[in-house]
C-alpha cells in the first residue's frame, strides 16, 4: 500500500501543482461529473429551442414565398382583368345566367355553340380568378386578384349586355 502512495506522490510531483490546486482541480473534476446531468437538460433545451427556431423560420421563408407569388400572380391576374371573358354557370336562376367561379381544369364552352372556346383564350370570373384556356377548351394558369374594383369594372361590362357569355362546363 505503501507503494501505491509512493507512486502517486511522486506522480503528483511531477504535475507541478501545489496540494490547494489539487483539491481544487479534483473538486472541479467532482462538480463537472455531479453536473453532467444539468449540462445534459440544457443542452436539450438549447436544441429544443433551435429546432423551434429553425421552424418558425422555414414557416416564416414559406409565408414570404407565397406573398411574393401572390403578388405576381396579381399583377398577371390585374392584366387579364382589362380583356377577359367573364364566364356564368350552366344552369339558369330566374331566368337568367349568374356568375360562377373558374377552376383549374374545367371546361368552358361557348353557351350557343356548345363547342370549347379557342387555345388561349382569357377567361375571369366574379372572384378575382383568371385562367387561360388550353387546346381542350380547359382553365390552366389560374392566377388571383383581389382587386375588388377592377373585378366589378370588369362584370359591369357583361350584366344585361347582348353578348353571351361563355359557360362551364361541369
């Protein structure tokens, strides 16, 4: 046992520390184990919050996108506006047609022929949206406005004219 002390005197010797650096390093040895735990929880919440953060500003980078596009998609849409077709549903209400909402995919048709009404062809409707048609005589490239006086300018044009309106086809 003797030795054993002996060995670690003369370890301690060669470190160069006086015995009140010792105990205070093998104190700091102590309290780092005891508050490896503490460390743990902390660090934890430090990740719980990163990721937190990290979220908030993917949502946030999402949100500024699709302000972006949506002004775009106004902008396009406030173009339409000044020469679009406005188009009214299939069926009659008291004896008259009524404006209806376009969506991609649907087909519009002259209301006296019946037939698709031609490839590039500006449509609008009484919600904001516009559309362009394809060969089919389908909407695609949708694109919204909420310019609610440019819409009106628009339908006013339509209501109690001689002209007929193009229908979708449901």
């Amino acid at each position: 046992m003797k030795n054993y002390f002996d060995d670690i005197q003369s370890a301690w010797s060669r470190t160069g520390l006086k015995a009140a650096q010792g105990f205070f390093l093998i104190a700091g040895i102590v309290a780092v184990g005891f508050s490896y735990p503490s460390f743990q929880k902390y660090q934890a919440s430090i990740d719980r919050d990163k990721a937190t953060i990290d979220q908030i500003t993917a949502q946030r980078r999402e949100l500024q996108l699709q302000l972006e596009s949506e002004k775009e998609q106004a902008e396009i849409a406030n173009e339409r506006y000044k020469t679009c077709l406005p188009v009214v549903g299939e069926n009659f209400k008291n004896g008259t047609h009524y404006f209806a909402g376009i969506q991609e995919g649907m087909i519009i048709h002259d209301r006296i022929t019946g037939k698709p009404l031609p490839q590039g062809t500006v449509i609008c409707d009484a919600f904001g949206n516009t559309g362009t048609l394809d060969e089919n005589g389908k909407v695609k490239s949708l694109a919204f406005t909420g310019n609610r006086a440019l819409i009106e300018q628009r339908l006013k044009r339509f209501r109690g004219s001689q002209f007929s309106n193009p229908v979708i086809n449901q």
